[in-house]
C-alpha cells in the first residue's frame, strides 16, 4: 500500500500521522482514536519498527492522549501482525504503565491484561513475565502498583519454576515500603488469589492478608477487607473460621471508622462468602455492633445493608433473628441523630416487610415508617414515601394513608424547592397506588398549586408530572379534572404562568388525544397569539409545533396556519424565527 | 551521628538568590535534591542541587534554578467582592512517585498540584511539511513517514495537573500531605478539609470551629500538619496558643480532639499582650514524630506527645523584644508569622527574628546561635560570625543594641535539608543557602 506514487489515498493517513505531533490537543487524540487506520497503511512491518517506537516515547503528552492511547493499544495485535508479534506492544504499554496519572496507568494494565491472553505459553515467560518482573521491581511505585494487577494473568499459563517466582514477587509488593503499593497489593489480593492452587492459598495468601489487614496505614488495612471476602469464597467451610474469620472479627472491631464502614459496606458479600452457620453464629452480633456503632458513616453504611442482609439470613432462622436482634437496633435508627442514618434507613426498612410478613408488618414496622414518615428530615419522609410499593403489595397502602397525606403536603410546601421537585417526581407512583378518588380529594390541588411556583424547574416538572398522571387516569378523567384549570390559567395576569398553560398543552395533547386537543386546547392556543408579552407569543408557535402532529391536516390547514403566518410576520424577532420554524416542520416535513 | 556544635557557628554560604519579589515559602523535597521557593507575585522557583562532578568536587552542593513557573494569579471573587492575593502561602512537595517531581502550591483559595518534568527528545518529521514549516505539494507525497524522537537539550516544564478550588471559605494557611500519600488537608482559619490527591470536585470538612454566630467567636486555626508516619493523626494549632492533637480514626468529624496540649499562663507576665504573643504561628512534628515544635511570637517550644501539661522545651528566640512589645505592636510586628524548623535528626531547631537574623537551638548541649543573613556576610565560602544583641547600656564590640535592629528586614521562613547540613534562609527577596563547613 505504502510507496504506490503519488497515491491519493495516503493523503489523509499523511494528515492522520503528522496530528499525532500537532499542537492541538483535540487534533492529537483524533489521531490516536485512529491510530489503527494509521497502521493498517503503514503494514505490520512498519508499525512494529517505526510506528510503536515513536508511541513508547510519547509518554509526555495529556492524559487523554495516553488514555487513549492505552486503550488502542489493547485492540492493536492483528495490526502489528497477530498473536507471533504480540509481544511487541509490551514497550509502549510498559512505559504507558508508569506514568502517574492513575487513570491512565490502569488502562495500561488493562490493555496488558487483555493482551497477555494473546501470548503463546512460551512467548508469556520469554515476554511477557520479564516485563511484570520489571515492573514489580521498578525505583518508582508507579510502575510497581501496575505490576499487582498482571502477575493473575500470566499465573495460570506459567511453568511451575516460574509460578513461585511470581508468587514472590508478590509477596515482595505486599511488604513494600509505600502504602501506593500495599494499597494496590491489597487491593488484587482476591484477585490472585483465586488463580492460585489451593494450597498455596492456604499458605501464602492467609499470611499476605493477616499482614495487610494489620498494616499500620487504614487505607491499606479497608482494602484487606474485601480480598477477605474474596478469598473467603475460595475455602472449603472447615477452613474459614481458623483462617479468615479472626481477621475479619479483627476489621470488623477495628480502630479506625473507614475499616469498620467497609465491613458494614461489604456485609452482604460477606455474608455470602462465609455461608449461613458463620452468619448466625458471628455476622449477626457483628451487624448488631455495627448498627450500633459510634460513628454515623458506620451506621449509615450498616442501615444500608439491613434489607439485603436480613433477606439472605437462612430461611428457618429468620424470622428469630430479624425480630431478636436486628430489629431492635433498626428501632433505635429510627431516631438516631444523624439524619444521613435516618435517611439511609428509611431507603430500605420498607423492604422489611415483604420478609416480615403482613402480621409483623402492622405491629411492628408500622410504626417505624410512621414515624419515620414525621421525621424532621425532608430526604427520610422522601425515602420512605419513594418505596412505598413495597408496603402496598403486603398490608396496602390504606394503612399508612391517614399518616401519608400530612407528610406529603408537607414535602410539597417545603422550603428548599429541591425537596419539592423530589416529591414531584414520586406524585405518580403515589397517584397509582391511592387511586383516583384519594387523589382527586387530596392530591389534585398539589398538583395544580406547583404549576404556578417561583420556581421554574417545579413549574416544568409540574407539567412532567400531570403528563404521567394522564396516562395513569386517562383522557376523560384529564378533560374533567385537570384541563379546564390548565387552561384558566391561560387569563392569569402573569405572563409566566400564562406560558405554564402552554408547556401543560405541549405536555397533554398527546396523551388527551386529537379530540380534547382540538376542541379545547387549541382555541386557547390561538386567543394566545394575540398575547402581549412576546415570549407568550413565540411560545405560541412552539407550541404548535409540538401539537401539530396530533392534530388533522384540514384543522391545520385551515386554523393552524393562518395563525403562524400571522405570527411569521410579528414585529419581534424572535417571534418571527420561531413562527417561521414551525411553519417549515409541520408543513414542509413531508 | 550527633551534630557537632561547630556547625552552629561555621556555616558558609552556598547561594544568595534575588527573587523579583518578597519570598512567601521555602520548602526542599524529600530527598533535599530540591529546593522550592514561593514568592508573592504567585511565582514558584525551584532550585536543583549540582550533582556530584569529578573535576569540581568543591562544587557538590550547590544549588542552581530548574524550573520558574507561574503557579496563582491574582483573582477577584465576584460574588464576595474580593480580590483574591496571588501570594504563595505553602508549599508541600509529594514523594516521588516516577522520574518527574510533584509539588502542592498554594494561596489564600486554591491548592494546586503541579508536575515538573524533564524532556529531552522531540519528534521530528513530517509528511505535509518540510522541518523548516514549508507546506509540501500533496501530490508528491508517495511514501507515509512516521516521525522519529531525537535528542534535544533538556527542558523542564512545570505542568498543572489538579486544582483543588472553592472549599475555603477563609484565607489557607497550611496545607499538610498525608502518609499515605493519598490525601492531603488544607487549613483555614476556621476549617480543615480533607482531600484526595486525584478528586478535585469534592473534600472532606474533619474540623470546624465556626461558631453559629461569629461574634462568639474567640479563636482561630493558625497552622496544621499530619503526622509523618501515623496517617490517622494531625495536629493544628489556635491563636490562643493550644494545640490540639486529632485521631481520624474515632470518628469521621475530628472536633472532638484526643490530646490538648497547653501552658498553664504565668499570672506574674500577664499584660495587653500576653494573648497576641502566645498565638502559634508555625507547628511542625519532628521526623521522629515523637516531638511537636511550636513557635510564637517570642519563643519556640518543643512538646512530647505524652506530655500535654507543659512543652518539654522552651527557647527564647529574642526575649529581648519583650520591653519593646508597646512599638512592635504600633508597627504590627507583632503579628509577624515565624516559621521553625527541625534539622534532619531532630537535634537543632531553626526559627528566623528581626534584623536578617536567624537562630538555632542545639537540643543536646542547650548551645544556641543567632546568624545573620546578609549579602555583605554571606560571600561565597564566608563562614558567619555569630551575632549579639546587647539589651543593657553598655555595648561590646560586634554588639548591636536591640534599638538598632532593623524590624522590616524579618526571616519568617526558612527550611532544613532533611538529611544534611544545608538550609535554606529566605530574608525578604533574598534567598541564602548555607552549608556546613565540611572539612
């Protein structure tokens, strides 16, 4: 391909390999994204003995370059001739894998990963293992944090000799001077773990986490946890409480807050990991300790778990333990001080009742939602409000309504307009589950009251939201219920909610279908033309765009038309362009 | 190995370096291979120290500049109405991570984390340009070229690789790494905030002493530093003279402090003063971190964390202001911020005073040293004299009396190589580097 004279074709891969040095970065990284077109002109020959050359030496540039770099590089074996030349992409991503950016470095393993399945057996010890070697016994932690995350890939295709060396080299990183690299040692423990021999796991990895999950520095010891967990799913049953569990009693007792929240953020893996016998005898009371502990971001990460660890306690004890000892502790969550707890409680302890049944449910958790449903704290009522489907498949929602509505239009006149858009957003999960007679008494006038708010962003999901609610209920109950006040307000004195009138119509003609549409919107529409303010006027000719479709073509024809004309040559501007815009997309699209 | 007294009294100079403006911050790396300095105009310099050459064995030691880079601008904040002083307030190095050096930098506002880097290769060729920029005619391209990396002279860049912004409400006036090389905190007056070296859209708040109405509000945070080996322990001192010791591991909020250190008040010393003098401008730990150093306006102080009730040292660095605190308040000296520092085993302490002197204390033989830094004593290779300040009447020769000491010529910061005789001495623009006379 390369060397055909003067061949057009080259012209833009010419263009192509000079932005690879250009001063624009965007220019740069357009490049990269496609450098594979720049080595299929070049051949595999010439991209392996001109091309990554150039590449390994261009680790100076922005990170998103490498990035993307890193990543191509993954893709790039037939390119540099198949899996025979694989193991020439190693020098560009090895040096890709010690720069500092993390991001950067990571997509480098990655792509090394990726392309380490790509090596003959052999091709892996005489290519492959030398450079993670090099790497794990680099001067700087970059290069050795990279290394942690290759020695369980090339593991399991290594001759035995070399496999104890790799073993070492690990145990090495385990031990290194820097928390970097600990942290990162840590952190592929499980991983690794996984790939070795049984036996090697109960030798060199037991020992490698008791270290690491007793290493002086919180990061590296929060990060033993879950290579516990990993490797607790590795041991027969028989081996776990002699070799994994005191450590993990150990993490879960631990000094430091951030350990402790990783147990309680790891609970129910853990949970799985170590099978039902250790979770009654030893998870339960450490859950308990863990709902109970003296840090709020501990309890919130264990209030979290409460739902998914109750529903994977074993079956035939259950019931005993959620009552005995976990409900208790959710109890006292239910007032507890911090109201990121509160709120984190409130997220899942709906979900109790689907486990607990409908009996326990109305005798003991009612009570809970109900206070949580008064809680001071908008985001706790908001959470128990936003789950509440799961109360209604089990006792009904009756129970809770009498409580519900205060709490409801206290949200929906809160303060922060945050907290009103939220429970906006729950209105038709509410509407759907209370019916529609609830609604219409006591929900209805909500609704209408947030479409006039002084904020727009509730005025708009307003709109949103009466939209759903029409799906929900239909047509005929909007034409009774909702339209004729959506279009009062197309009178109001303020300009801003006159235009209201037209977002709801944009919003509900397609939902109210072409018969409420035309007869009772669109006349509303057409009156709003005349409008004074502009904006309105402009927002008249959106709108008829966005109705048109729904509309028949006579009524377009003959109404529609007339009036955006009309509108096309108003004295705004802005009026005009708009007019003129609807007039080309109802009438020229087809 | 013990340091020898001599080398309080026979330092020579290595360097004095002009800055274009006053010099806000000294700081060497980890290894002492480099010295960075920040200066008022938001400007970082770094000095690189000469390695060692054969033909000029003499010559080890001395530091020249790698790099200049511009770190902050000056800035308004619209919303408070307030200009925002490009000022370097500290600077923090973070341990070498690959062949390139990273340093924190920061002002009233803003941290920033930049990379200094060298290069000495450029690509070369191109296939739509000759290397003089001629644009080629297309059509006689026939072949694709791949650009090829050739040496070139070695340049060092200073790129910007993370802002840390819009979590200060008050002015910065520390910024401490941690030791597990992940974090970083940043303190103002009223808060502490916990970073994450690579996330700058979110920090962590771990103290805060604002009161919910600020005309309670009796105390500021003047300094904060990690501990150097324990990442779950920090310190920060207040401007009533207390320091108080934090466990991040008891709780994710760190109000609650696990040691309070403090001096019971002499009622016998007691004046107007007493309060504005015992505010703590500078706490360091020591390397060991077995020990605090604390320093305010007239002494430095050494601490044990397992002592609270009193420092285990105390220092006069120049008592002899005492009968002048009336004036030194009158021209505001007397909120001067004096930095100290350790040596690189924890035996001599260093702390800067008035009139380009600088003082240290030997903590083994309790031998102290008042130096001067200054062009004409600070020829190349010139070994200091000693300096007195006569408080009495009668003035010896090579005395000066304290009412000749100039207060506009201060040494607020300085900085100790962490393992060798060699500090850095910042005297207004002036920069002196001196090291001990080896042989």
């Amino acid at each position: 391909m390369a060397g055909a004279d003067s061949d057009d074709s080259l012209y833009p891969i010419a263009v192509l390999i000079d932005e690879l040095r250009n001063e624009d970065v965007q220019l740069r990284l357009n490049s990269i994204k496609k450098l594979s077109t720049i080595a299929l002109a070049l051949g595999v020959e010439r991209t392996r003995t001109e091309l990554l050359p150039f590449l390994t030496d261009t680790i100076y540039d922005e990170d998103e370059v490498l990035l993307a770099l890193a990543e191509q590089l993954g893709n790039f074996t037939m390119l540099v001739g198949g899996p025979e030349y694989v193991h020439c992409l190693l020098p560009p991503l090895e040096s890709l894998a010690t720069v500092e950016e993390t991001v950067v470095r990571d997509k480098a393993v990655e792509s090394l990963r990726k392309i380490s399945h790509e090596h003959s057996p052999v091709d892996l010890e005489v290519h492959f293992e030398p450079l993670v070697k090099r790497l794990a016994s680099g001067d700087w932690f970059t290069s050795r944090t990279s290394a942690c995350g290759l020695f369980s890939v090339c593991y399991p295709r290594v001759s035995s000799t070399v496999k104890a060396e790799i073993r070492q080299h690990f145990r090495t990183l385990c031990s290194d001077d820097t928390p970097m690299v600990r942290r990162a040692a840590a952190s592929k423990l499980g991983e690794f773990a996984k790939v070795l021999e049984l036996e090697y796991v109960k030798s060199d990895i037991i020992s490698l986490f008791t270290a690491l999950a007793s290493d002086e520095q919180d990061s590296v010891r929060l990060l033993a946890v879950e290579a516990g967990v990993s490797i607790a799913t590795l041991l027969p049953q028989e081996d776990l409480e002699a070799l994994v569990m005191p450590t993990l009693r150990q993490a879960a007792e631990d000094k430091s807050w951030r350990v402790r929240y990783m147990v309680a953020d790891k609970f129910s893996d853990l949970q799985k990991a170590v099978g039902p016998e250790i979770t009654k005898n030893d998870l339960v009371p450490a859950f308990q300790n863990l709902l109970k502990d003296c840090e709020a971001e501990v309890r919130a990460a264990a209030a979290n778990k409460v739902k998914e660890f109750c529903e994977n306690l074993p079956e035939d004890s259950r019931e005993t333990i959620i009552m005995t000892h976990i409900l208790p502790c959710v109890k006292e969550l239910v007032s507890d001080t911090n109201q990121h707890v509160k709120s984190a409680l409130a997220s899942v302890i709906m979900g109790l009742s689907t486990i607990l049944g409908k009996d326990n449910t109305i005798e003991h958790l009612l009570p809970l939602f109900l206070a949580q449903l008064k809680d001071e704290c908008p985001e706790v009522r908001l959470n128990i409000i936003s789950n509440l489907d799961c109360v209604n498949e089990v006792i009904g929602i009756r129970q809770l309504s009498q409580s519900l509505l205060p709490a409801i239009v206290e949200l929906a006149e809160d303060a922060k307009w945050r907290v009103r858009l939220a429970i906006i957003e729950y209105m038709p999960l509410l509407a759907g589950q209370l019916g529609v007679e609830f609604f219409d008494e006591k929900l209805n006038s909500l609704c209408m009251a947030w479409l006039v708010d002084h904020v727009y962003a509730i005025r708009e999901a307003a709109t949103c939201n009466l939209m759903k609610l029409v799906e929900k209920f239909g047509a005929e109950w909007a034409q009774n219920t909702i339209v004729p006040k959506v279009l009062g307000m197309a009178n109001d004195p303020n300009y801003l909610h006159r235009m209201t009138t037209l977002f709801c119509i944009n919003a509900l003609s397609e939902v109210c279908g072409q018969e409420i549409t035309t007869k009772h919107m669109l006349p509303v529409v057409f009156k709003m033309s005349n409008d004074q303010v502009a904006n309105v006027r402009f927002n008249v000719a959106k709108s008829l765009q966005k109705i048109g479709p729904v509309l028949d073509s006579n009524c377009l024809q003959t109404e529609v038309k007339p009036v955006l004309e009309k509108l096309a040559s108003d004295q705004d501007m802005d009026v005009k362009y708009f007019a003129q815009e609807a007039i080309t997309i109802v009438f020229c699209s087809e | 190995e013990r340091y020898k007294i001599d080398f309080l009294v026979y330092i020579k100079a290595l360097l004095c370096s002009v800055a274009a403006d006053i010099i806000s911050t000294v700081e060497f790396n980890s290894t002492g291979e480099l010295l960075a300095t920040g200066d008022k105009g938001g400007r970082v310099v770094v000095f690189q120290r000469e390695q060692e050459s054969k033909n000029q064995p003499h010559r080890r030691g001395e530091y020249n500049v790698y790099s200049t880079f511009q770190s902050h601008e000056p800035e308004f904040d619209y919303l408070k109405s307030l200009e925002i002083e490009e000022k370097i307030n500290k600077i923090r190095w973070l341990p070498q991570q690959n062949a390139a050096y990273f340093l924190l930098s920061t002002n009233d506002k803003t941290v920033k984390l930049w990379k200094i880097s060298e290069r000495d290769k450029r690509p070369e060729g191109y296939n739509l340009k000759d290397e003089d920029g001629r644009i080629r005619d297309p059509t006689t391209i026939t072949a694709l070229q791949v650009p090829v990396l050739r040496p070139m002279d070695l340049m060092v860049e200073a790129t910007p690789r993370r802002v840390f912004s819009n979590a200060h409400t008050y002015h910065i006036n520390s910024i401490s790494v941690n030791s597990d090389y992940e974090t970083f905190m940043s303190t103002d007056d009223l808060r502490i905030n916990l970073w994450n070296l690579e996330i700058t859209n979110r920090s962590f708040n771990i103290v805060d002493i604002k009161p919910v109405n600020m005309e309670e509000l009796t105390e500021v945070i003047t300094a904060a530093e990690f501990h150097p080996h324990q990442c779950n322990t920090f310190v920060y001192s207040s401007s009533k003279g207390s320091i108080r010791l934090c466990d991040m591991r008891a709780s994710a909020l760190c109000d609650n402090h696990s040691k309070f250190f403090e001096e019971p008040e002499d009622p016998s010393n007691r004046s107007f003063f007493s309060e504005i003098i015992s505010s703590i401008s500078d706490v360091k730990f020591s390397h060991s971190g077995r020990y605090l150093m604390t320093r305010d306006y007239l002494t430095v102080k050494v601490w044990d964390l397992n002592m609270e009730s009193k420092p285990l040292e105390t220092y006069q660095v120049h008592d002899y202001l005492r009968s002048k605190l009336c004036s030194l308040y009158e021209n505001d000296c007397i909120f001067d911020k004096f930095e100290c520092v350790w040596n690189g085993s924890d035996s001599v302490i260093m702390t800067g005073s008035y009139n380009n002197f600088f003082r240290m204390f030997d903590r083994n033989t309790k031998r102290d040293v008042t130096l001067e830094a200054s062009r004409e004593n600070s020829k190349p290779r010139a070994i200091l004299k000693p300096r007195k300040v006569c408080v009495g009447g009668k003035r010896r020769k090579d005395e000066i009396s304290v009412d000749s000491l100039d207060f506009s010529k201060k040494i607020l910061h300085t900085a100790w190589h962490p393992s060798e005789n060699i500090i850095a001495v910042a005297a207004t623009n002036n920069l002196y580097i001196f090291q001990d006379k080896v042989n």
